[in-house]
C-alpha cells in the first residue's frame, strides 16, 4: 500500500463550489505539506503543517484552508473554487529534519 | 530569498545519450540540495541528495555534486534510457525554515 494517499485522484468541480482534498500518511511523520503545481511553475507551496497543532501559510495561500485532523491526517479545501485554482495538488510528509519529502500521488483538479 | 533556477526544457535525447540538466540555487547560509523525479502521472520522488559542499549524490546511474563555488547542482547521467522519461525538479532546503524550494523541473524526453 502507499504510504501517502490523496483522494480524490481527479476532480472536476464548478465555480463557487467548495470542495476538500484529503491526504493521508502511514509513515508516522509529524511534518505535513500541501503544494500545487502549474506548468511552468513547478510547485508552490499552499501550507504545512510541523504537527497537529502547528499550521502555517505557505507562498500561495490565499484561497485555500487547511485542517490537520490527526498525525496522519491533512486537508485542503477550496472554499469558493475559481477557475485559475485548476491544477496538479500534491500532499507530501517528512520527517523532523524535513530534508526529504514523500509525496503522494497528487489530485488533478478542474475548476469550470 | 533563497531560489533555485534549472534549464528549461523539453530535453530530447536519444537513448544512451549523455544527459546534463543545470541547476544554480542562491541560498544563505550552507543549503542541502535534490533532484526529485516526477514520471507520467505519479508524484514526485527523491532521486538524490547532498548535505555540504564537494558532496556528490548518486542514485540510479544520475549524480551529482554541490558546487558551493559556483551555486551549482548539476544532473548528470552517461546513458539515459526511455525509462528516464520524466519530469526532473531541483529543490534546496532553507534551514531557517526546513521547507524545500523548488526549481520550475525540466521535463526530459528519450526517445529509442
């Protein structure tokens, strides 16, 4: 099984709509990251999370909110999605040092 | 800030070719250095790492070394393989807040 899944995978939703993304992680890691990825841009970085009571604002975080349910758990949600929030989302988790990131599958988002 | 510039692509190799894909970072202070992978429709994962200056990562028949005199990581790899088509994203860590910054990737193609 992987170790850092996303669901929903692919998405499709409509302007105005709110809709969560959820991750969750099997490798007890208490550091927590949720990026997106455009063409071009590479990936930015929306929040983090260094354990279930820290949350911080990432480069891009307007728009967005999150939820750090458990060790395990992180959610993102788009509140009033807008199209230009289409696009490739990644949640990944590290460790205390935090020097390497396993990244889930990642969740393709379309915002019509 | 810190950031991380790499070549834009497509990269368009034949298979066995010699591949170098350039990345310079500017940092303060002594950053650790990556290469993720990112293959069709997967997330990204951790080619190889460097911690200090002079130190070279290697993984899968790519390496690379931490040039701190002139900011660089290079990929290289002797002879690439179609199986090496993938998008190819430098990342630095920033101590002062243990996040990963990354480069805009460089998608490579290697064609039989």
């Amino acid at each position: 099984d992987a170790d850092v899944t996303q669901t929903p995978r692919n998405r499709i939703t409509k302007t105005g709509k709110r809709i969560m993304l959820e991750c969750s992680q099997t490798k007890g890691h208490d550091r927590m990251y949720w990026y997106r990825q455009d063409p071009g841009l590479g990936l930015r970085l929306i929040y983090y999370s260094f354990d279930v009571k820290d949350i911080n604002k990432g480069e891009i975080s307007d728009g967005y909110s999150v939820s750090r349910q458990a060790q395990a758990k992180f959610s993102l949600s788009l509140e009033s999605a807008i199209p230009n929030q289409t696009a490739l989302y990644f949640c990944a988790t590290s460790d205390l040092l935090g020097y390497e990131q396993y990244f889930g599958p990642g969740t393709r988002l379309t915002v019509t | 800030g810190n950031s991380v510039t790499q070549m834009e692509g497509p990269v368009t190799l034949s298979e066995e070719a010699f591949l170098t894909i350039n990345c310079t970072y500017t940092a303060t202070g002594y950053p650790s250095l990556f290469w993720y992978v990112q293959y069709p429709g997967e997330g990204l994962q951790l080619l190889l790492k460097a911690t200090k200056a002079d130190d070279k990562g290697s993984n899968k028949g790519f390496e690379a070394t931490y040039r701190k005199e002139t900011t660089s990581f290079h990929l290289e790899k002797g002879s690439v393989q179609v199986s090496d088509s993938a998008v190819y994203f430098c990342a630095l860590s920033d101590r002062g807040t243990d996040k990963l910054i990354f480069g805009t990737g460089t998608r490579l193609q290697v064609f039989p």
